[in-house]
C-alpha cells in the first residue's frame, strides 16, 4: 500500500513538472508610468517569456487613438535580428511587426521591440495584445498563440509630463544586401540586412533610374528583384534617428554603356591631345 502510495505521489510530481516545462510562452508589455500628462512621450516595451526556444515572432497590438500617437520604434535591443515586417501602423490603431532570431529565445523578459507613443488629450487609454504568433525553433515550427494581454495608462492633467530622451545617435545604418537565386524560376533576388546598434535599424527604401530620371522612394522587404527596366537601383536605409546609407546596384546593360561611354570620352581626350599637338608641331 505505501509502496503504491510513493508510486502515485512521483506520478504526480512529474506530471506537475512536465506542466511546468510545457507552459505556453507569454507575450506582455511594460510602462515606465501608470500615469503620465497630456503632451507626454513615452516608451511601450513589448517583451516575452518562453521556457521554449522560440524563433520567429508575428505581433499585432493595439491602442486607443483618441488617447495616444503612435512615434516609431527602437529595436536595438531586441532578440529579433531578422525583420520581416518592421513595426508600422495599420488601421490608424493597430501595430504589426514580424521576424526572427538567429539565435532562438528561451527566458524572461525578452525585448522584441520599444514603441514610442505621444499622449494627445486626458483619459483611460489602453494597449491590447490583439495577435501573437511565435514558432518554435524546433525543425517543424510548432505555431503557439498566446494568451490576450492588456494593459492600461492614465493620461491626467495633474500626472507628471515625460519626454523621450533626444537620440544623439550620428552613425548610419549599416546595410548588408547579399545576392541569392530564386531556386523556382533563377531569377536573382537581393536578399538584405540593415543593423543599428544605437537607435534601431529604421526602415529601407528605394529608388530606380529608369530613362533618364530616378524614381520616387518607396518603401521595401527583403527580398527584392532587380528590376529589369532600371539602369541603376539605389537602395536606402534609415535608422531611428534618422541617418541613411546607400547603396547603388547597376544593371549589367548599364555597366555596358557606361564603359562605352568611358571608352568614347578617352578616344575624345586624345583626338583632342592630337589635335593640339599637331597645331603646337606645325605653328
């Protein structure tokens, strides 16, 4: 009897503890205030806890417009090393991003990203959890959905008003594009990376000349194809504080024409060297 006793009890301990180990990861948020004034503005770390090794991460938060202007993001401290979407407003009140980790993540309070917010007027406003989708880095990508989170601010008159700290942050973004073959059809796509250690990686642009003018800037994700229309494809990336660096691809057809026309101008400098010198020789 005790013998099965002791057998049930160690039954149960384990059953406790494989609960335990298999407990779902959990996406939540922190304020530097409960309450802040009007005109205040703030950060919203979104952080998470795993006891699995988690990998690639799809967010969606959400926040009350009336009460609050969403600035921008700062990643620089952020597991996520590979962005697939930045974090960027959608519906006037929703923020996404996605990504991933090279290096998987297990513990507490792991920063996925800080959102920078304004307070416009007095008021409950609020942050939601409204989507979480993280994988695991398990070789199959086990998908978990984590529990809805929620989360409150005071905006109130008498509170106290917070700014931001100014980002002196003077060096760009550096910006690392490799060039990798669709294995579907073997066009050439530029595969890129932009890192910011300081204020974040910010966003990536580009711009195409094509004729004999450059187009408007656009915003893009990795990856990209070069396209076949462009003499020259500039490519620009931003980081929070605002530095840029480019980066220039050329079309293979414009290197041709830029040689030819390489080519032409040395034949003129010597037609032109000719020239003088004949005229210096028979003066």
């Amino acid at each position: 009897m005790i013998n099965r006793l002791w057998i049930l009890l160690a039954i149960s301990l384990a059953l406790i503890f494989n609960t335990a180990e298999a407990s779902d990861p959990v996406v939540y948020f922190h304020l530097p205030r409960e309450s802040v004034a009007p005109g205040s503005e703030f950060v919203l770390t979104v952080l998470i806890q795993s006891d699995l090794d988690l990998n690639a991460f799809e967010i969606a938060i959400e926040f009350t417009p009336e009460r609050l202007e969403f600035l921008g993001y700062a990643d620089a401290g952020s597991i996520l090393d590979v962005w697939q979407t930045s974090p960027r407003l959608q519906d006037g009140n929703i923020i996404i991003f996605s990504g991933g980790a090279t290096k998987p993540f297990r513990g507490e309070a792991g920063e996925l990203v800080k959102l920078k917010f304004r307070t416009k007027s007095s008021g409950t406003a609020g942050f939601a959890l409204r989507d979480s989708n993280l994988y695991v880095a398990n070789g199959t990508g086990t998908q978990f959905t984590t529990s809805p989170f929620y989360l409150r601010l005071i905006v109130d008159d008498n509170a106290p008003k917070i700014y931001l700290e100014n980002n002196s942050d003077r060096t760009p973004p550096r910006l690392e594009i490799s060039k990798v073959e669709n294995p579907v059809n073997r066009e050439t796509l530029l595969v890129f990376e932009v890192k910011d250690a300081e204020s974040g990686s910010g966003k990536v642009f580009q711009r195409t000349f094509e004729g004999w003018r450059f187009s408007e800037w656009k915003e893009i994700k990795s990856p990209i194809k070069f396209p076949e229309t462009a003499w020259i494809l500039q490519i620009r990336a931003q980081n929070g504080a605002g530095e840029k660096s480019d980066t220039f691809f050329w079309n293979e057809n414009a290197k041709l024409l830029g040689a030819l026309f390489a080519l032409l101008f040395v034949l003129l400098a010597a037609y032109f060297c000719y020239n003088k010198y004949k005229s210096i020789k028979w003066a």
